[in-house]
C-alpha cells in the first residue's frame, strides 16, 4: 500500500465515523443531543492517532517526529474534507427526508441553526481535534525522544 492509500484509508474511517454520529444526532430529531456530535469529534480523531501510530510502526519505528506529525496532519486535512463532502449528503439526504425547517416545530424550538451546528462541527471542531492527535501522537510513539532525528516521508 502507496503512503498517499494509507493516508486516504483512515481518512475515510475517521470520516465515516464522524457522519456517523451525524447520522445518529439527525435521527433522535432532539436538537439539544450535541453531544452526540462531540462524540463523532472524539471517534474522528481517535481514528487519527491510530493512523499515527500505524503509520509510524509501518516504517519500522524509524521516522522523525515532523514526519510522523505530518502523516497525521495529512490524515486529519483528508478527513476534514471527505467528512465534509458526507455531512452535506447526509444534511441534503435530510433536507430531502424531513426538511431542515420542518413546520411543525417553530424556528425558535431550535432547529434553526443546525446546518450551522453540523457544519462548523464537521469543519472546526474536527481540524482542531485532529492536528491535536497528530501533535501528540507523534511525540508519544517515537522511542528516542533525546533526538528527532528520523528517516523523512514526505
């Protein structure tokens, strides 16, 4: 497997579990659950400290430290966008479905700014979370910590 497959492969994982508790948060139709949302966050960048760490023991255990956090940065900027690219297939899927703006529920029930609760999640939350798991995964699994010195991936 080519480094460009492996960073596309738990990109797409971390993705697929972020719209996952997308999918869970719509599907309750109780706005106030975001903690549902925070809960795809975590699994997303759990997803990118395992490729992390997969990433550095399948060269061996012999990248530097800016290699390794650049594996998991690239991972987190794939999953951001293909996480994105799914949540609006899921907010277009819904919209098709039920309708953002049902007329049931007033606009002041808070179904409002879900779109922009969903989104800024996906986008925001996500890239902070997953450059944070790269940082620290990257510092964690390298065995000499006295040197960074290392073999170079990118």
């Amino acid at each position: 497997m080519t480094l460009k497959a492996f960073y596309w492969k738990y990109s797409l994982w971390a993705a697929i579990l972020n719209t996952v508790s997308i999918i869970a948060f719509l599907s309750f139709r109780h706005y106030s659950n975001t903690w549902l949302l925070y809960i795809g966050n975590i699994l997303f960048s759990a997803m990118v400290l395992i490729g992390v760490i997969r990433g550095y023991h399948r060269v061996h255990d012999s990248t530097s430290v800016r290699s390794t956090f650049m594996m998991g940065f690239k991972i987190t900027i794939y999953g951001v966008l293909l996480a994105s690219l799914l949540c609006v297939v899921v907010l277009i899927t819904n919209s098709l479905v039920s309708g953002l703006n049902d007329s049931s529920n007033p606009p002041q029930s808070g179904r409002g700014d879900v779109l922009f609760t969903i989104l800024s999640n996906t986008i925001g939350v996500n890239a902070v979370l997953g450059a944070l798991a790269a940082l620290i995964g990257s510092t964690v699994v390298k065995k000499n910590q006295k040197t960074e010195q290392g073999k170079t991936l990118y």
